[in-house]
C-alpha cells in the first residue's frame, strides 16, 4: 500500500523540508540530473567549437559571408560587428554568437514549459513585433502621406526604401541562426527535454560534415574552381603522429580532431537523452513506487553509475580509436624491437600506411585482434569483478556511516 511506504530522505526546497520521492518537480533540481544536463551543455559547446575551428574558421565562417555581402549591396549591414564577430580573428569570431545562440535556446526550453495560454501569447507577440519591424515604418509614412496630401497612391520609392533596413537586418539574423542552429536546438533540447530538438543538433552537425567530406573530395573540389579553395580540405596523406599516450605517437592533429567531435557528440546524445529517459522513467512509476525508497536509491544508482560511464567508457573510447588508427605505428614497433630497425624503416617509408584507407586497414586489425582476444581474456568477468569489489566497498563505507550515525545518537 502507498500508505505503508517509508519515505527516502529529506531535501530542501525553497526553505521547506520535503520528503524525497520521484516525483519530477524534485527529481529534475537533483544534483545528478543537473549534473548530467550541465556535462551536455559542455559537451554541445566543445563539439560546436571543435568543428568550427577545424572546418568553419578561415573558410566559411558567417564573417566571410558578410563581408561578401556589403561587398554586393555596396553598404554595410545593419547588425553590428560586435555581435558577428567581424574583425576578431580565429574562434573569437563565435564567442558572442555562441552566447546569442545558447540564450535563445535556453529561452526556447523556458517557453516550453509554459502554458499553452503563455506560449500563444509569446508566439502572437514575437510575430506581431517581426511585422511591426518589416513593414511598421513603411505603413506609417505612406499612410500619413496619403492623408496630409489627401490622395490615394501607391507607396513610392522613399517610403519604399524603408523595407531595406528590416530586409537586411533579418537576412543577417537568419544567416548568424543558420550557422547556430545546432546551439541552439540543442540548448533547447538539454534543458526543455526534447527528443526532436537533440536529433536536429545531431543531424545538421553530421549533414554539414557529410556535405563538407563531399565538397572537400578531390574530383568535386576541383570543379568549384576559385569557391573550391575556401573549403578546408584533410588531405588523404596524413604526416607524422604527434599525439599519443605513454610515448608512443598514434595519431595527427587532424585525425585527433575527428576523434574529438565524435567523442563529444557521444557524450552529448548518451547525456541530453539519458536525462530524458531517466524523467520519463520516474514519470512512469506508479504513485506508491515514487514513494518507495528502494526506487529512490536505485535512481540514484543508476544516476552515479551514468555519470561515471559517461567520463569512463567514452574515454576508453577515445583511447581504443587512437590505438586502432596508429595501430600500425605499434606493429612497426614490434617489428623494430624483433627484427631490427632496418626493416621496419622500409615498412614505415611505404606510402600505404599514411594514406587514409593504410589507416582503415590497420583500425580493422585492431579490431579483429580485439575480437579475437575476447575468446581468451573473459572481458565480462573482469568488469564484473571490478563492479562486485566497487559495491562491497561502497556498501562496507555506508554500513561504517551508519554505525557511526548510531553511535553518536546513543552518546547523546
């Protein structure tokens, strides 16, 4: 019965003592929960960045696109420099548009939780306003025109001419968007819960990469003619491993780049949508299970274990792909430590192990190696070893925690 169910803990909120329970409005302001929505943020930002400092500075980014633009119209737009980030030089050209765009997706996921009276209201307002801008001052000055000289015309060129700032000033807000879209769906989607929000940022984040690998690919560069050269190309030989662990040098620059976006949009999706499953799961429970604190402790188990996977297995995974793109540094080393240093020289000086598909053979190495390994190293029971040490540890600690609790209570 419900009635019969002990409640887990007391919280504090907003000066008032409360029972901890499941129930959403208590469970979306735990530590855990904001922890995990605060490391997606993170990772949105640094995947944002490490892809605009890799494909975007110096070669499509929206300043350059401007500037084409006044250079066309013959004028300057009317969107200030400061917010553009024209005239700043490398990443400092999207820190301001990187505020801009994660303060509107934040404010996108407050208006969700509004009410469906508030968010017409805000909706009605914001087009309200965006006409009053577009077509306000061109209104105006052709009615009172009509009306001080009594006749009934059209608009003329100079009432005409007042559409050019509110055109340009939208053109301008619609291309910075453009370039933040995935900031902002993405911000949108961490803080307000939305699925749809998350797997736009994602899709549009891999759509421009998958557009950018096209562009980028020799044959079709080369027809771009002039355009072809502002696209940032990874050539297909990569130069010398300057990144590694333990001395041993696996990867470039440019391919730790890529590992970087792929690890950060994984930390993104695993955090953003495991927030969202872990509330739809609390959601669910019946009252008396919100109640339970043997469901209250195992939220906070699988919240703690999240967020330690989170920074655990995608770090190993981070490790694991370095391994498996320098994995042929590490065979040449082998071969160099056995057979001397001669030949594993000439093996070294082979153009196949620095083109891109040398690199995809030895990832597939690694990994069939790997594989076969799991036939004679019992990878599951190992991790069960370790899990089972982990809580008889943590279970030892609390029983220490709570003896001591005992005993200060019966010294009083």
């Amino acid at each position: 019965m419900a009635e019969d169910v002990g409640l887990q803990g007391d919280v504090t909120v907003g000066g008032e003592v409360r029972p901890r329970t499941l129930h959403l409005k208590l469970l979306r302001r735990q530590w855990q929960i904001i922890a995990l929505q605060i490391i997606a943020t993170v990772a949105l930002v640094g995947m944002y960045l490490e892809v605009v400092s890799t494909y975007v500075v110096g070669s499509i980014d929206h300043t350059m696109l401007f500037d084409t633009i006044e250079v066309l119209i013959g004028d300057q737009l009317p969107i200030g420099d400061w917010l553009t980030g024209e005239g700043r030089s490398g990443l400092s050209r999207f820190f301001v548009p990187l505020v801009l765009g994660l303060t509107i997706g934040g404010g996108m996921a407050l208006l969700a939780f509004q009410t469906p009276t508030v968010q017409q209201r805000v909706k009605l307002g914001f087009i309200i306003t965006m006409i009053v801008v577009l077509v306000g001052q061109l209104v105006l000055s052709w009615l009172t025109g009509m009306l001080f000289n009594f006749e009934l015309r059209l608009p003329n060129s100079e009432e005409l001419g007042t559409l050019e700032w509110p055109l340009l000033m939208i053109l301008s807000m619609t291309i910075l968007f453009m370039y933040l879209l995935p900031v902002i769906m993405g911000a949108r989607g961490i803080w307000g819960l939305s699925r749809r929000s998350i797997a736009w940022a994602i899709g549009f984040t891999l759509l421009f990469l998958g557009i950018h690998a096209i562009l980028a690919f020799p044959l079709i560069n080369g027809q771009l003619g002039s355009y072809g050269n502002s696209v940032n190309v990874i050539g297909a030989q990569f130069s010398d491993p300057t990144i590694g662990i333990f001395g041993l040098m696996l990867v470039t620059e440019e391919q730790f780049a890529l590992i970087m976006i792929a690890i950060l949009i994984m930390v993104f999706q695993e955090s953003s949508y495991g927030v969202i499953r872990y509330l739809e799961y609390a959601y669910r429970l019946p009252e008396s299970c919100k109640r339970d604190p043997e469901y209250v402790r195992q939220m906070d188990n699988i919240l703690n274990t999240h967020l330690k996977h989170t920074f655990g297995f995608l770090g190993l995974t981070g490790i694991a792909t370095m391994v498996a793109l320098g994995f042929h540094s590490v065979l040449l080393d082998i071969v160099e430590g056995s057979t001397g240093s001669q030949w594993a020289g000439q093996i070294s000086e082979s153009i196949e192990l620095s083109l891109t598909y040398g690199l995809v053979i030895s990832a597939a190495m690694f990994l069939s190696i790997m594989a076969l390994l799991r036939f004679f190293v019992p990878w599951e029971r190992m991790w069960g070893l370790i899990y089972a040490r982990t809580a008889k540890d943590q279970v030892e600690q609390k029983g220490k925690e709570v003896v001591d609790i005992e005993l200060g209570v019966a010294s009083n």
